[in-house]
C-alpha cells in the first residue's frame, strides 16, 4: 500500500573524484517496519544515508517521505533540514559532546542558550531516561558515562526528536548483550507507534532476530530487496559477498594451527601488570600458535594485550623473548622485539585520519628506524604498492586520506602497516568488529596463513563462533582476571560460557 511507504529513494546515483559510489539504488521503508540495510564496507551504506541525511548532495534520483499520508518529494540540503522533517540518525561513533550534561546533549542545537529553562530540560530529559530505563542521570556530565552508555544517550536523544525514520548505524556495537536487548525492546516499541527504523549493522543474528526486510547492496548497485523469512543467512552472505561460500565453508572447516606452547615460547611473561591491567597474569604464546583471551565486555581482554604490548604503563612482572630476558616500558620497546598490535578501536588508537593510506602503512616500519631518517618516496610508495595489493585494500588511490576509506579497508591498512614491519607476534584486538562479513573472511584466513609461516597470533573478538574458528587455544577471563584456559577438543561456547560463570567443565 501507497500509504504504508514512508521512504522511497529512487534511483540514487553518487561519485566521489575516481569512485561511482552509488549507481540507480533504490531503498523503500514502510511504517512500522525495521529495515536492514546490509552490504560489505564500500558496498555504498553510508553513502546513502549521507544523501539521504543531506551530508553529501546526490548526483540524481529522488527522494520521497510521507507527510500528511501522501509521498512528497524532497531535497535535503543539511542534516538540521533532516531531523526537522524527522529523519534522525545515530551514528557508530559517538557524535555527542562530552563536555556537556546528559540533559544538555539531549537539547542541543534546539534554542539559543539564552532562552533555555534549564529546570524544564533537566526535568524533561529525566523523564525520558527513566521512560527508555536508561540508568543515568540527566545531570551527569556525558564523559563520565561509559560508551556503551552513550551510545543510549545519542538514541533516547534521536527518539525524541519526534522522529518519522530513524536510522541506526552500527549502534550495538558498543553495547553489551542486556543494553542490546533494551535498545531492542526500544525499537519494538518505536515500530508498535509507526516509526520507520533503518538498521545498519554487520550482526547477522541481531538482523534475524529484530528486523522485518533486508536491502542489500554490493559494489554501490542495489542486489534486491527481500523479507526476512524469505532469505535465508547463507543467500544473504552470498549475496552480499557476489560468490558462493566456498571460502566460508573451507575456512570453518580449517582446523586451527598451533595450540602447543610446548619448546621455545615466542614471548612470556610472569606477573605482567600495568596501570590498567592490576590483577597481575601469567602468560606466554608459542612460534605459530594463535591464542585469544575471550570473556565478558569489561573482563580485562582488551587490557591483558595492552600490557603486553606496553600500550598503558606497566607497574610489575618479568618478560622473555626467545628465552631472553627483555625490558618493555613502551610500545616502542615492544616494536623492536618484533611485536605488533592492531588496537580495539581503530578510529582513537589505530589510524591517523588526515594521513593518507601510504603514510598510515609506512607508520610503524619508520617509528622503528626513526622520523629523522625518512623513507623516500619511492620506498614509501613501493611499500604501500605491495600491501594494498596483497590484503585487496579498497582505495581510489595511496594518497588518499585513511579517513575516506570504509571501515574494512582502515582496518586492513592497519594490518599492512604491522605486516610490514615483519612481526614475530602479532597481537588483533576485535580486528573484525563492524566491518563486513566478506572482509571478516579475509582477515581470518590471513590470520592462519600467518600462523602457518610461524608468526604468534593472539586474536580476540566479541564473537564466541570466530573466536573458535581462527584459534586453538583460548584464555577465559571474568572480573579482569584469568579463570581458565580451553584448548583441543574442550573449546565449545558451551565450555566457554560454564567457564566464565565458574562453572567446571
């Protein structure tokens, strides 16, 4: 029905200098409904939320929203032009100001500053926590608030918009199993009043348990538009990917490398501790082995590589590399012993946005041989010629600045930049976290072919299944402290789950 269609975007085409980002896409989103917008990174996702927002002005096509039950056409000049006719957007990485108040952040932009009652926003803003159960207060300052936290705040600030669509990009990525569930229970609620929801996000699970029809785009064309039931996940990954699953089968059925510390480790600590990190562990990796920490969000995983890779500051412990005895204060220090480390958030700790892709791959490789003894260009360029073949990195070209690329594509420049530096241990924090499906397979399976030439790999990821697919031994924390180790035929999600419980196997 006519009247049900809230959205309708037609023939969407836009190019950027060098790349055709959109061609003909069409995207229609009824009321009431929860529409996933899926596609691998560049597939051409964000890109049409941004025409659709008015980021970027399209090249052609047309945009319809309903009002007064009838589809008017419109052109949105600017995102404040977007949330007056009632299109708000939460965006993967936190755009709110964190110098501010809860209250103040959820009323920006909306008065001056002279005309606002501040009793009434305080109360209001209070109101409308307590309705979405969001535990804080509307007084508190924004950056005492976790991220997961924040991430609440940006959506109950969307939903009182008085929104007709709302789009989500990559919200739950942040959010833990329960604040996932209660941004669930959000969005049932907002499609039980007729709110259009577009969903964004590279959880497959969340998209089947939460969302009404899939859009799928590959390469900036429109691949179809398809009801939930009538898609089942293995035609969606194809679909999204352009080819079959062979190489999603081939690499589930790939039995882990390694698993053995058994001889020689690569590195070993005893009473490792940093600032971070105070509950000292035990740890060490053997030549080939890839390993991971798993557990809970907040369970120390991220802050146990941390201190092995002297990211924050260590307070205690001893360290050998090859069976030597070694002193690592500093990542500079760990970089020399042939350590590398792909952080937990690329955008704050990995890439340098306004550097382009051949300076962010030379980084580490010229931290090692010092800033006052510069690499030529031609080495530089030679460099980065060599990576962005070898991991398919997707980029108009090397002088393009990191910040323009997808998400996937950062993460592999990142990869490139520690594979150049010819590591012995290579530590990947979430190396997979928001990017798409086809490029999850990718690192995985470069993950094993680097352990089968010898490097020691420690890997962690949120997702038990990938966990289990890519190591062969695994390191259970609860509460940042090391409860158990599985490995062999002990490493089920179910052994994991009773672990981190305290639960005996």
């Amino acid at each position: 029905m006519q009247n049900d269609i809230i959205l309708s975007m037609r023939n969407i085409s836009k190019s950027f200098p060098g790349v055709r980002a959109l061609q003909n896409v069409g995207f229609t989103l009824r009321k009431g409904e929860i529409h996933a917008l899926m596609g691998e990174n560049g597939a051409g996702k964000s890109t049409l939320i941004k025409v659709l927002t008015g980021v970027y002005p399209k090249d052609s096509g047309q945009v319809f929203l309903n009002t007064d039950n009838s589809l008017k056409e419109i052109n949105v000049k600017s995102p404040y032009e977007a949330q007056n006719l009632g299109i708000s957007t939460v965006y993967q990485e936190i755009t709110l100001c964190p110098n501010l108040t809860v209250a103040e952040n959820m009323f920006i932009g909306r008065g001056s500053y002279q005309t606002v009652n501040w009793r009434i926003m305080k109360k209001k803003a209070a109101e409308i926590l307590e309705k979405l159960n969001i535990p804080v207060r509307a007084t508190q300052q924004l950056d005492t608030c976790s991220i997961a936290m924040q991430q609440m705040v940006a959506i109950a600030r969307a939903v009182d918009m008085d929104c007709k669509v709302l789009i989500l990009d990559e919200p739950t990525s942040s959010l833990d199993e329960q604040e996932v569930e209660k941004l669930f229970s959000l969005k049932r609620d907002l499609k039980s009043r007729g709110v259009g929801i577009i969903f964004i996000t590279h959880f497959l699970e969340q998209v089947y348990e939460i969302c009404d029809r899939i859009t799928v785009l590959r390469n900036g064309e429109l691949v179809g538009e398809y009801e939930i039931k009538d898609l089942p996940r293995v035609q969606l990954i194809s679909k999204m990917m352009g080819k079959d699953l062979e190489d999603v089968s081939a690499l589930q059925k790939r039995k882990p490398v390694g698993g053995e510390t058994e001889g020689t480790p690569v590195y070993e600590a005893a009473g490792l501790s940093s600032i971070e990190c105070s509950n000292a562990f035990d740890f060490k990796i053997g030549k080939g082995e890839v390993n991971g920490f798993t557990g809970l969000l907040g369970s120390g995983r991220s802050e146990s590589v941390r201190a092995i890779f002297a990211a924050d500051r260590i307070t205690g412990g001893k360290i050998r590399i090859n069976e030597k005895d070694v002193k690592i204060k500093k990542p500079k220090d760990a970089m020399k012993h042939g350590i590398g480390y792909l952080p937990e958030d690329r955008k704050r700790d990995g890439i340098v946005e306004d550097l382009s892709v051949r300076e962010n791959i030379i980084l580490a490789l010229q931290v090692m041989k010092g800033f006052f003894r510069p690499f030529s260009r031609a080495e530089a360029e030679a460099f980065a010629d060599e990576y962005i073949k070898l991991l398919g990195i997707k980029t108009p070209s090397m002088d393009t600045p990191i910040k323009s690329l997808s998400g996937g594509n950062q993460q592999k420049v990142i990869l490139a930049r520690w594979l150049l530096t010819n590591p012995q241990y290579l530590i990947l924090d979430e190396p997979t976290r928001g990017i798409d499906v086809g490029t999850k397979v990718e690192i995985q399976k470069l993950v094993l072919k680097l352990a089968e030439k010898g490097v020691s790999i420690t890997f962690i990821s949120s997702e038990i299944e990938e966990m289990l697919r890519t190591c062969s031994r695994l390191i259970v924390m609860r509460d940042r402290k090391i409860v158990g180790e599985l490995k062999g035929e002990e490493m089920t999600q179910d052994n994991i789950m009773h672990t981190i419980a305290g639960e005996a196997v």
